[in-house]
C-alpha cells in the first residue's frame, strides 16, 4: 500500500495504457478479421460436376469468391426448374414442400454466403452446395424432397469484401429456414 496519495496515482496511470493497448489491439484484430476472403473451389477452370436430373456445373476458380458464394462451381446446365424458390425474404418463415419437389434457395450475389453443406432431413442436395448461378444473379443451394418431416436450414450473410475496400464492415446476419415437407 502506497504511502504517498502520489505514488498510487502513479501505479494505476501505468495501469490503463496497457489496458487500452489490449483493448485497441482486439478491436483492430476483430475489425482485420472480417475483411479476408475465402473461396472453396478446387481451382481452375473446366467441366466438374455432372449432377441428379442432368444439370452440370464447370468451375470457374475464383467467381464464387469474387460473388460471394462458397463454391466456384458456375451452373452450366440446369437440369429443370425447381418447383419451388425460396429467396432472402421468406427468412424466419415456413415453406411447405411435396415428396418429389426441387427446392431451391436463392441467394443474392453480393454478399458472402454461407450454409448447409450437405443433406438435411427430407431434402437431398442435389448439386454443389452454394453453386452460382448467373442467371439468377445468386448463390443456389438446390433440394430434392426425398420424404416427409422438418427441417432447418441455416444460412449465414457476411459482407463482401474483396481487398479494394478502405475499410470492411464486420458484421454476420443469420438467415433461418424452415422446411415442412408433407
């Protein structure tokens, strides 16, 4: 315990710099964090996928990235329309599909999106999760309804930030659909 009231006051001003700093410096990290870009695709460019009902996807390395979705994998041919399209403002809601349905979740390019990678109850994926569609001008997640029951599908909406942006907003916006095939 200091005896001096001065003393004190000096031990607790070396204190809060290096608190600050600490602070500072997990904020800067934080902020640095959301900026950095990812791409999934395995690179290069040609035919890849060949698909349920005959669609096919060629990847395009690096246009899933530079779009924002997950996959590189470009559609090239569709294989038909999906019977039902659910899009960003259905988000918190339910959707009713059949047994023998094609869903598909549309999701706007521009826009870092992320979301199931693989089958979720009753919906069979049927094409490269999060493939993109010029068409459309959105990142696909298409489904096959293969039986009955719920399920959830969680997507996730970052900002796109591709290194020409000055500064990057941090943020990630879940979106939630409920499926309820009968």
């Amino acid at each position: 315990m200091p005896t001096e009231n001065g003393a004190y006051t000096l031990l607790v001003l070396r204190r809060k710099p290096f608190l600050i700093t600490i602070v500072l410096s997990l904020f800067l990290l934080l902020f640095l964090a959301g900026c950095g870009a990812t791409s999934s695709g395995t690179g290069g460019t040609g035919s890849g996928n060949s698909n349920p009902g005959n669609g096919s996807t060629k990847t395009v390395k690096g246009f899933g990235a530079e779009n924002g979705c997950p996959s590189d994998a470009v559609l090239e041919t569709r294989p038909s329309n999906p019977t039902v399209t659910v899009k960003p403002t259905q988000q918190d809601s339910t959707v009713t599909v059949h047994k023998g349905d094609v869903m598909e979740v549309q999701l706007p390019f521009g826009s870092r999106w992320a979301g199931p990678t693989k089958s979720e109850g009753p919906l069979q994926m049927e094409m490269t999760a999060g493939f993109a569609d010029q068409g459309a001008k959105a990142c696909v997640w298409r489904f096959s309804v293969q039986g009955t029951g719920h399920a959830t599908l969680n997507f996730s909406k970052r900002a796109l930030c591709n290194g020409k942006e000055r500064v990057c907003a941090m943020y990630i916006m879940p979106y939630t659909f409920t499926v309820n095939a009968q």
